[in-house]
C-alpha cells in the first residue's frame, strides 16, 4: 500500500538529515507544501529552529513575475524560510535519497488576501466577512485559483500534486486564541453560518428563483434557537454527513436549502474542474492530479465537500480525511468507493491518517487502521503529518508501515 508523508519546506531546508529520516520511514513520497496558509508549526529534530512562523499564506517557491504582473489578487512571497526557492531546494533533498515528491497547493484559504481585499470574502448573513474564506463564486477569485493551482503544483522535481480547499471555505477557521466555541456549533449550523451572502452570492440566489434577501432571513430565523441554547438532535437522524444534511433541510426547509445547495455546488464543482483543467495543462501528460475532499458537498474546510462521482469523473483521486474511529472511516471512504467502483476504474483512494498523537492521532495502531482503511477501498496512504510528530510518533509510523504486511492476503481488515 503506497504511503506518504506531509512534509513542509523548513521541515528539510537546512536539516542535513530530514531526508534520510523521512525515508526511513518506509514512505515512498513526500507531499510537499507549495503553496500554504498562515501557521506556526514545532520543528522538533530541525538543527536550526524548534519553531517557525508562517505569518500569512504564501508561496514557498519564486513566484512568476510575468503571471502576475498587474494584478490585484496575486500570490504573496515567504521570508521565513531562507534561500529564494525553499520548495526546489527540500524537493531536491527529498529526490536525492530516492523519495517521489509531489506538491501540497492550499487554494482557497488566505487570510492575508481576504483583509486586503475583503470584498472578495465570503460574508455570512449577518453581514460578517471570514477574511480567510475567498468566496469561489466570485469571478476574480476563480482567476487567481486556476492560475495559483497551476504554478504552485507544476514545480520543478514535483511528478504530481494535491490541491487542497478547492471548494468553499466557511465559518470554522482554527486562529490563535480563538473565541467561537462559546455556543456549541452542529455540523447544520456551521454549514448555515457559513453560507455566503455577498453581492455575487445574492445573485446568484435571486437567479436561481427566490430573492437572496428571503433567502438570509431564513437563515436567520433557522439560527436564532441556536443562540438561544436549544437542544439540537445531534445533526439529524443517525448523525454523520447524512444527518448534518437533514438537519439543514430541517432548519432551512427543503426548496431553500436545495436552492442554497444547487448555487455553492455548481460554483465548486466547476472550480475544482477548472483548476484541474490549469494544472493538467501546465504540467503534461504523466502528471498526477488529486483533490483532498470530503464526500458530503455541504462541507466547507480543507477538506472540502465534493460529489464523489462527479470529482473522480476528471481528477486522478482524492485525498480523504481519515482519522476517528471505523465508523468515522467508513462514513468518509464509502461514498468514494462506491463512486469508483460505479464507473470511475483506477482512481485513486488515498485515506489521510494523523499521525501526530499531540493532534488526536493514533500512530500505534496505524497498520491495522490502515488496513481497515484498505478494506474500505482505499488503495494509498497519507500521514499527516511527519515534520510535526515527536521522535516516538515517528518510531510508531515505522512499526505501523512495517507491520502493514500482517494484513496482506490475510483476508479482512480488523472491524
């Protein structure tokens, strides 16, 4: 079962031995940050630094003056990391000791961008804009996203490329000291709190057959128990992505919520095309195009939410986020299954498995939850994430990849 390891730049720019050390892992390939959101990330085994601070989303790479000359949305450098190409020089180091690299490009995700241009920001129905959340309906917004995808993913030394956040960002955006966990926020309410009512979001409400000021009322009105401290019944019947989609429907109402729903999918769905589309024809033919997403359309995040038949129709794979319990596993990987053994033949499932156990990861029993994962249809691995686990989170991936052989041929994985 192929596996690989996230990594960012800084993780191997100027440690001798980061690369060695990755490998060892048993990992084929690296997944490499091109393009990333603001962080501040421990460098627990880095010789130079313990920890660094990405203040704002940038490219880790030089990014082409030409492409973006004159315009206003563009691409912001890194001066946290030295040397002018971070990227080029960890990818180099990565391929030196025989590891496959392929590019980490986060898209709609930028809190920088969205504070110096907020209009281009989503704005929930209370008027509030999410700096960090570009709304992708917008017109200039799709332009940087398809331009961004395609340089940040087709850099030299990368044989492929995950986008991730190709789809709508909303309401849930972990900061520094942040403040919104005071209400408890279901799945429903998040989605509801995360709808976007700029100018050409109102439109594109008000042309699909119900005014968007109705529209934002309803809204409205379905949130204020939610303030009030009511009750919710877990996101719906039998919980989950089901449930959360029911209780919107609920909340909403069925034309509303199927009105909201038809206008944000179709904006993500042909964003997710078109940035495909700009990569594939950046990078040529044997170039590897995956998407991280989620199976529920409804869902915003890094993660974000896609029909599964209708992404693994033009992208290679996906990326699905793994970590919890069976259930949880199953919830995300069947819907993608299924989709593949429907008529998509030969894309690729890749469950992402955190390994850091300070994060909620589970590194001691990654080999039987990656072979449960591999029951469920998922063919490779991803682990997030190996710069940031501690020296024993990194000795458990070895055992875990190591020990992945127990389940091979040995009929179904452990329940």
């Amino acid at each position: 079962m192929r596996a690989a390891a996230f990594l960012y730049p800084w993780d191997v720019a100027g440690d001798p031995d980061a690369a060695r050390r990755v490998a060892d892992l048993g990992v084929r390939q690296v997944t490499l940050a091109a393009a990333y959101h603001s962080t501040r990330a421990l460098t627990p085994r880095h010789p130079r630094h313990r920890v660094v601070t990405a203040r704002h989303a940038a490219v880790l790479y030089p990014p082409a003056a030409e492409r973006w000359a004159g315009r206003a949305l563009r691409p912001y450098p890194q001066d946290w990391v030295a040397g002018t190409d971070p990227f080029g020089e960890a990818a180099q180091a990565l391929a030196d000791v025989g590891l496959e690299v392929h590019s980490w490009v986060v898209l709609a995700h930028n809190s920088r961008l969205g504070t110096e241009h907020p209009a281009i920001a989503v704005r929930n129905a209370y008027g509030d804009r999410y700096p960090w959340a570009p709304c992708i309906a917008r017109a200039e917004v799709r332009a940087y996203l398809r331009d961004l995808a395609a340089e940040a993913a087709v850099r030299p030394g990368a044989r492929g490329t995950e986008l991730e956040s190709c789809g709508w960002y909303g309401l849930v955006h972990p900061h520094a000291h942040d403040k919104t966990g005071g209400v408890p926020l279901t799945g429903a309410a998040q989605y509801l709190m995360s709808l976007c009512f700029c100018e050409v979001c109102a439109a594109g409400y008000t042309g699909l057959g119900v005014p968007a000021e109705e529209v934002r009322g309803a809204v409205v009105r379905a949130l204020e128990p939610v303030w009030a401290g009511a009750e919710d019944d877990d996101d719906g019947a039998g919980g989950g992505r089901a449930g959360e989609w029911r209780e919107v429907e609920r909340l909403l109402g069925g034309e509303l919520s199927t009105l909201v729903r038809s206008w944000r999918d179709g904006a993500a769905r042909t964003l997710r095309w078109e940035a495909v589309a700009a990569v594939r024809a950046a990078a040529g033919d044997g170039f590897r195009v995956l998407l991280h997403a989620d199976p529920a359309a409804h869902r915003c995040g890094a993660n974000a939410g896609a029909d599964p038949g209708d992404v693994l129709a033009y992208a290679d794979g996906v990326v699905v986020p793994c970590t919890g319990d069976d259930a949880a596993r199953k919830d995300a990987l069947a819907p993608f299954a299924a989709a593949r053994e429907g008529g998509a033949p030969g894309r690729v499932l890749a469950a992402n498995l955190t390994v850091v156990s300070a994060m909620g990861g589970r590194p001691g029993t990654l080999a039987a939850d990656a072979a449960h994962a591999a029951a469920l249809g998922a063919d490779e691995l991803r682990l997030y994430h190996a710069g940031l686990a501690g020296d024993g989170d990194l000795a458990a991936v070895r055992r875990g990849l190591a020990g992945l052989s127990r389940y091979r041929g040995a009929g179904p994985a452990p329940a």
